[in-house]
C-alpha cells in the first residue's frame, strides 16, 4: 500500500500493524490520531534498538534481525535501509523512485558509524543499493562521498550490478507530471520520504544510515539532504544520533542532524533536540514552512529517542523490546 493511502486509511480505522508473525496494535491517544504520540514513548528503554523515519516496519525488523544474528549496529542500518531500497512499491528510495524531470532516477545515501567514520553517494544512476556502496566508500577508499558516473563505475568494480531502476509506475507518474510539468514540494507524500535509520545496541554503540532517490521532478543534477553528513545524518558515539526527512534544501541550510545531535550534547532530550531543529527552520525571517514538511528522529546514548516534523502525519518506526511500531510524530503546524 502506497505511504500516502497507508497514512489516510489508519488514520480512520486505527490499524493495527502486522509485523511477520505477530500483530503489533498501535495505542489511541487523542481523537485525531490512531497512534502512540511520541511523547508517550520517551522513556529509556532496554537495548538494543532500532528507529526509521516513516512507517518501515519490514525495514526495522530486518535491522533487529541483523542484530540478533550478532551482528552489529553498522551491519543492522545497512541490511534495514537496502529493504527499502529494495522495495519497487515505495516510489521515494531506491529501485522504483521517481526520477527527475528528465526521467533519470538518481539516489543519494549516506552512512555512518560508531567511530565518526563516514561514507556517501550523489547522483547515484542504474544501482539499486546505494548505502551499500556508500558504505564501500567509507570503508574502501580514502573518501567520503563518490558522485555520478564516478560513483557508478566504482560501485560497479565492487560488484554492484546496473540495472533501470525507472519502474513502469514510476515512470508512468512522471508521464503524467510531464503534462502540466509543475514543481513544487508537497507534504508527506512519496516524493519526501527519504528513509533514514538509526541502531543502538546494548552497549549504546549508535550508527546509522539514509537513503533517498530525493525530491521526485527535482532539476537534472540536484542532490539534497539525505548524502550530506550533518544535514541528512549524523553520528556521534558520545552523544547520540539524527537523520532527517523532508525537503533536503530546508534541512542543509541548518545542518540539521548535527545540530540536534549538538543540542543533545548541550543537555537537551532528542525530542527538545529535534523540537528545536525545526523551530529554527519556521522562525527563519520569510520560512515558507507551510508549503514543505521537514522532519527528525534522533536516539541519545541512554536510548532516550525523539521526532518531530512541521506537519502532521510524519511519522517514525521504532523496534525495541520486541515491539515493532509505528509511533506517530507530533508536529509543529497545528493551526
Ligand atoms: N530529504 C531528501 C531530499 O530532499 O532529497
């Protein structure tokens, strides 16, 4: 089901999510929304545990898998992310997102570790799995972020195999958008949900990772937020962590994830942490805040998380304890 129809139709049922073989169901706590806010769900925790932008329940449960197999927090972000990647029906990451105005689907991702170590791609073509190859440039070459065909041709000498990644639907969306050829950012739909996730495990060593085929329709050679260390992601194994969603120009003109993690450091829970991030972005002189969504998850070394967006419906997957849900986000636009 498409994020978008996923979203409405929660919304007016109270779902509850069906998690492999269990059935998770999803706390009512106000008359607007069928889910746990996050405030509800604050408190520290036990570890390990695994947090994703949107509702990626298959994503965080591969994660925690990962984690259970022995693996480690590095290991769980990648294996999380590449389901999404990997997943034609969600047109916002990876194999199936929606291409650019001139019909080129180019991804950009970007990972982190608990040692501050770093890797991403840009405009990334024909390679379903970019975190993967981000993560081969942290850890096979003297970079930080590969671009282009030089990104592509190193993913290919790594074994990586080209392939279109323009899907019949995605490409049948961009056929009807060339029509009218209109751009603009529209909230919390499939053109703005880069996925991004954060893993902590029992130690409270953190990394994660994001991923993204970016704005759909963006300008041939556009990259946003989502490969950009400090905007997109950041890790800081003494303090915590943040990815962020949403539109990627906003997020970079405040180097976002660093500064929450900044905030975090300066004593700061990550839910004031992410709070703060966005209220920098709509206290901007002349923020046109209500025509794009912004955004933040974030995890404190204790375990302690947080998210908040500018509107309504974003939302975050967190699976700990057992428990694998969807904990909706709550939001500064209100009025
Ligand atoms: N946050 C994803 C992008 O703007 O490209």
């Amino acid at each position: 089901m498409k994020r978008r129809h996923f979203i409405k139709n929660a919304s007016l049922t109270g779902v509850g999510l069906a998690v492999g073989k269990s059935l998770v169901s999803c706390t009512e706590t106000n008359e607007k929304s069928p889910f746990k806010k996050t405030s509800d769900v604050l408190e520290k925790g036990s570890l390990p545990m695994v947090i994703a932008t949107w509702h990626v329940i298959d994503a965080t449960a591969k994660a925690m898998q990962v984690l259970q197999a022995g693996g480690n927090v590095l290991d769980a972000v990648e294996q999380g992310c590449r389901v999404e990647e990997a997943n034609e029906k969600g047109q916002s990451v990876g194999k199936g997102g929606l291409p650019d105005r001139d019909g080129n689907v180019t991804l950009d991702a970007c990972i982190m570790d608990k040692h501050g170590n770093c890797g991403a791609v840009v405009y990334l073509k024909d390679i379903t799995h970019a975190v993967s190859v981000a993560r081969k440039v942290m850890e096979d070459t003297p970079h930080v972020m590969l671009a282009g065909e030089g990104a592509k041709q190193f993913a290919i000498s790594n074994g990586f195999v080209p392939e279109d990644l323009l899907t019949e639907a995605s490409k049948e969306a961009w056929e009807k958008w060339k029509v009218e050829a209109k751009y603009k950012p529209i909230i919390n739909i499939e053109n703005h949900d880069t996925i991004g996730m954060l893993a902590i495990d029992e130690n409270g060593d953190i990394s994660g990772a994001c991923t993204t085929s970016g704005l759909a329709y963006k300008m041939g050679g556009r990259v946003g937020d989502s490969p950009i260390i400090g905007s997109g992601l950041f890790v800081d194994n003494e303090i915590g962590a943040c990815v962020a969603t949403g539109l990627g120009e906003e997020v970079v003109k405040t180097v976002g994830s660093f500064l929450v993690v900044e905030l975090m450091r300066q004593g700061k829970s990550p839910q004031e942490a992410c709070e703060e991030a966005i209220t920098r972005i709509v206290n901007k002189p002349k923020s046109d805040y209500k025509n794009f969504q912004v955004g933040y998850i974030a995890v404190n070394k204790q375990g302690e998380t947080g998210s908040y967006a500018i509107h309504q419906w974003f939302s975050m997957t967190k699976f700990q304890n057992g428990v694998n849900e969807q904990i909706q986000s709550d939001y500064f636009n209100k009025v």
